[in-house]
C-alpha cells in the first residue's frame, strides 16, 4: 500500500496558481497592449501570493528596461547576460535562484530581496522580456512555480 503524506502547502501553492492563471487569460484574452497585460499580471501575482516583488522588463537593444510591476522601487536597465534576468534572457530559460547572495553577479536592486525566479516571455520564437519575481524568503521558488509562470504570456 502507498501511502503518500499531502503537503498541504504545495497543494494550497497549486489551487492558488491555478485560479491565477485562469484569471489573468480572462483579464487579458481581449486585450492586444502588453503594458496593461503585464500591468495586471503583476498585480493579480502580487495579490494573490504575496510576493515581495513582481514585475516585467522588456527587451529594448541591448537592455532589458523596466515595464509594469508591483512592489519597491526597481532597477531601470539590465544589460544581457547580466543579473539573474539578463541571464535568463540570454540562455532563454526559467532560472530558479533559491539564494540571491549566492548568485554570481547579482544585481541588487533591493537589498530585501532573498530568492527570485525569472522567466522569460516568448513572441513568435523571439525572447521580448521576462516575468521577474522577488522574495523577501530564502528558497522560495521550486519547479512548481516555474511551470505555472511559464504558461503565463503577455
């Protein structure tokens, strides 16, 4: 007999991104303009798991620059291949930080920042920003996190 022990915070993490996801296709299903997409998706992701912070950058030349989030006061640029998000940008890929201090070459827009996952946002093949999301808690994000986030784009 299997008898599997329910973590009932993963499954309460699940229920959460689940109805999130499904709010924000149908708050922006109609909508074509990315600032107010992303405009709500940080706020529906803020709203409903309390991040420390939440937001978008956007892919201008060689830079990555500040779009709409929720949360402190926030980074402007980021050059590719620097910091956690231009990183992912570069490799075109989720990237889970579970220790920002251990990071090499973090960029530390807020010292209250702990873990971070950033994933990057996809049109028609081409990388055009990323979804960046900060804890103020150490080991916050795991794959869970990075499966919904990644379905989400703007």
């Amino acid at each position: 007999m299997n008898l599997e022990i329910i973590d009932s915070s993963k499954a309460e993490k699940e229920k959460t991104y689940q109805a999130s996801v499904l709010q924000i296709h149908e708050l922006i299903k109609n909508e074509e303009d990315r600032i107010a997409n992303s405009a709500n998706i940080a706020a529906v992701l803020k709203q409903a798991f309390g991040f420390f912070w939440v937001g978008f950058y956007f892919v201008k030349g060689n830079d990555l620059v500040l779009g709409p989030f929720q949360g402190p006061v926030a980074c402007t640029r980021i050059p590719l291949g620097k910091g956690v998000c231009g990183k992912a940008w570069k490799e075109r890929r989720t990237i889970i930080v579970p220790d920002v201090e251990q990071f090499p070459g973090h960029i530390a827009c807020n010292s209250e920042s702990k873990s971070e996952i950033v994933v990057p946002l996809f049109d028609n093949g081409e990388i055009i920003g990323v979804l960046d999301i900060d804890s103020d808690r150490l080991n916050t994000f795991d794959d869970m996190d990075a499966a919904y986030l990644e379905k989400i784009q703007v």
